[in-house]
C-alpha cells in the first residue's frame, strides 16, 4: 500500500472517491498510522498491525481532537500545562505492544473494564442506609407480616410530618439519624452515638431497632452491591451491652380470676369485628397476625376447622370450637347485609359495587380491607375492668398457660398454638388428627368460658353484636 508523510492538511483534504465506502492513507513515518475517511466524510486516525499473522486494525481518534504530533495542552483543573500525545506517537506505542506480543485491543478492553469497576465501586461506596434500607424492605417484604414491614418503615421515619388523624406531628423514627450516611460511615462510633440519645428516650424500641439493623446488615453481606461496605465491627454486642437496657422477658398473662372481667369488659366492644377479634385471639391462643388474615375460605363450618396461616409450618388447621364458631357466625350474618340506600349511593358515587367482605376481621377504613390495630379498644377495656395490661401476645400466653387448669397435654397446646415440637416424641412420633385436638380445645374453651361466668350461654348463641357498628 503506498504511504505519503501525513500533514494536517493532506488529511484535510484527503476525500473518498464516489463508489466507495471507504478509503485509507498511509503515513511513511509511523509504522501502521493512517488516515480512514468514509463515504460521507468522517475522517479517523487508525492503526493497523500484524499480530501472530492477523490483521488487527484499532481508531485512534478524530483528527480534530488529535493532532498528528504531541503538543502541550492547559489542565482544564489546574490549569498547568502537561503534554498531550499525537496520532504518531499512539500508533508507535501500539506498534510497541504489538512487537512484545500484547493484543492493544486486549489491553484497552481491560483498562475500559478496569474503569467501569472503578465507577460501580465508587457508586457502591456512595450508597445511603435510606436507599438500601428500601431496597432491603421490598427484598424482604413477601417473608414479612404486613405489620413487621409498617415497623421497619417507622424506623426509618425522617418525621416532621402531620398525622393523619389528630393534630399530632410524627416523630423521627429510632433509626432516622442514621438514614442520610453512607454505609462505609456506619461505624460503631455512629451507632454508639445514636444510640446514646435513643436508649435513654426510648430504650424499647432502640434495641429493636438495633436488632433490625443486625440482620439488615447481614443481609447486605448476601447482596454483591452491598458486599462489604458495611464495617465489620459496626454491630457489636459490646454496643448493646454498654448502651441497651436488658432485654426483659415478658410474663403479661389473664390469670383465672381475671376471665370474668376481661370477657365482661370486651364483649360490649362497640365495634363487633373488634370484641370478636380479641376473643378469638384467646380462644386460639393463635399469633395476632394469623387470626387478622383470616378469610372466610378458611373456615369450615361443616367440618368445624380453622385454617390459619404459620410461620413455622406455613400453615396450620386447629379447631373450630362452639363459641368461637358462634362468633364467627355472627360475624358472617353481620357482614352479609346489603347496604341500605343511602350507602349505596355512597358506593356509587365512588364507582364501587357492594359485595360481603373475603377477610373475617374486616374494615372499611384499613387499606387492603382487614383489621389492623385492635390494641386501642383492648387497652380501654382493660381499664374498664381494672385490669393489669395485657398485650395481644398476651392473650396467646394467657392461651397456653390456662389450659395446665384442664390438664391439657403440652403437646396439645403447642399444636394447637403453632409452636415447634420440643420433644424427639412430639416431632417424629406425635400426629394428632384433628378430632383429638378438638376435644382438647373445647375442654379448654369450656373451662375458660365457665371461669369467666358464662357457662350457662348457649353453644350456638353468640354475644350481641351491633349492627350499626359494623368495622
């Protein structure tokens, strides 16, 4: 091919003929630079080489940002003068590398891929707790109780806002100090000095809080944008032992003579779903997430048998006892009531059709139809009655030791309550079919109902349930 001493202006003027798409000039000086220029006028500066017998041909750049010799060039930063190659001298250091046996294609894919590396990495070490902390809780949300997932949303509450009943502002949540650093700067000082101010202004929750932010943590060693970004030693125990109160185990339990009270005070509950709710919280001695999702496909009236959700097992059939069938019942009859005309206007207006609800604890207000907050209700009967508080997983505690009274097997009740075998008997030789647990459950039940004064009441007569108070 021939070769002519390149200058700018025979590369200026250099054209490609008509009927072709392209065509090369070759400079006589440095070994393998030319000059391509294509149909429509787009000149580059190329290299061409031999390498083990093939052909490689690698562009240099346009010649309008690269001149044919090195020249000096301003530091757009510093503004210092510093040298910058010409097209001859790229090719002669490509030529270089071609005669020690190095692939410069190989080499400048390496050097992109090394750069794109350095950009994920420095992303990767900008990444804010906030964004992974939301990333985290849609990773985790389908393992998650609908109310666990509203919990780790209130941790990392920023606050400030008004809520949406009452006048009250919302809070930060534990963690909110913590949400804007980066995870690289989530080290044992910054979580030593958050949890200074939040384990003395709200000890139960910062160790909650700090729990989470556990398991959030290894959760990020599992994920390869999060991968060891965190410090190893953010989350020691040393931190929860110097700054947390101790974790106290929690013995909120009705005791026999508190059942005629309790049941006194909760059953007039002007909101039915609500007094029906918490009895057969106890009446179960189920988890309160399980009995809150409960559909109406999951009830048997005909073979009396309650299909719950577990988070152990998956999920769970238990009995369906008398009282709590009668309440169940009412609930169905109460829900099965067609809207009167003026709330039928209310659902047209909203373009909607009325139609009785799929969960058994429904609610008009809540969001995805069910009941979400019975705790409010409870508390006010509980004082009522003057009674000590109770948690709703204390009525599932309350459950489980009242039944000693009738001398239940412990491995009744614990399948009944959905807990792990703790036996090698009861976890590879017990399976109790579910006539048995019924009979258990309806003695227990029966013995809690005379306890509480109301032995006399029918099976299949449940408490009065209001209809103008429907949930």
């Amino acid at each position: 091919m021939a070769k002519i001493r390149l200058t700018a202006p025979r590369v200026a003027a250099f054209e490609c003929p008509a009927g072709q798409s392209q065509v090369f000039l070759w400079d006589s000086e440095a070994p393998g630079l030319g000059v391509r220029v294509t149909a429509n006028g787009a000149r580059t500066y190329i290299f061409q080489g031999k390498l083990d017998g093939k052909t490689i041909r690698m562009s240099i750049g346009d010649p309008k940002t690269w001149p044919l010799e090195g020249v000096m060039v301003a530091d757009t930063e510093t503004g210092e003068a510093r040298p910058m190659p010409g097209a001859r001298a790229e090719a002669r250091r490509l030529k270089s590398l071609i005669d020690q046996g190095i692939d410069p294609r190989e080499q400048r894919d390496g050097e992109r891929a090394a750069r794109e590396a350095r950009r994920v990495e420095s992303e990767r070490q900008d990444v804010v707790l906030r964004d992974a902390w939301r990333v985290y809780m849609e990773d985790r949300r389908g393992k998650w109780s609908e109310r666990h997932y509203v919990e780790h949303e209130r941790m990392a509450e920023p606050g400030g806002r008004k809520a949406a009943i009452g006048k009250r502002t919302i809070v930060p949540g534990v963690l909110a100090s913590l949400m804007g650093l980066r995870l690289p700067d989530l080290t044992r000082a910054a979580l030593d000095d958050a949890l200074k101010v939040e384990a003395t202004a709200r000890p139960t929750k910062a160790r909650q809080a700090f729990s989470a932010l556990g398991t959030f943590f290894n959760w990020c060693e599992l994920r390869d944008e999060y991968k060891n970004l965190v410090p190893d030693d953010a989350h020691t125990r040393h931190i929860a032992r110097e700054r947390l109160p101790k974790k106290k185990a929690k013995d909120d339990c009705l005791q026999r003579e508190q059942l005629k009270p309790w049941f006194t005070a909760v059953q007039p509950i002007p909101n039915p779903t609500i007094s029906a709710y918490l009895q057969v919280l106890f009446l179960t001695g189920a988890r309160r997430e399980e009995i809150a999702s409960l559909k109406w496909i999951d009830v048997d009236f005909a073979w009396n048998s309650l299909r719950i959700g577990d988070k152990v097992e998956g999920e769970r059939t238990i009995p369906l006892t008398p009282h709590v069938k009668s309440l169940l019942l009412s609930l169905k009859a109460l829900q099965s009531i067609a809207p009167d005309r003026r709330q039928q206007r209310r659902l047209d207006a909203r373009g909607k059709t009325w139609q009785p609800p799929e969960w058994v604890f429904a609610s008009n207000t809540a969001a995805d139809g069910k009941l979400v907050e019975p705790r409010l209700a409870h508390n006010k009967a509980l004082d009522a009655a003057n009674l000590p508080h109770v948690s709703l997983h204390g009525l599932r505690r309350s459950f489980g030791t009242l039944s000693e009274w009738v001398e239940c097997p412990v491995g009744v009740v614990a399948q009944i309550q959905g807990h792990k075998p703790s036996a090698i008997a009861e976890k590879h030789y017990r399976r109790r079919p579910l006539d048995l647990l019924r009979m258990w459950h309806t003695r227990i039940e029966t013995w809690i109902l005379k306890e509480a004064g109301l032995e006399n009441a029918p099976s299949d007569v449940s408490p009065q349930l209001s209809l103008a108070s429907s949930a």
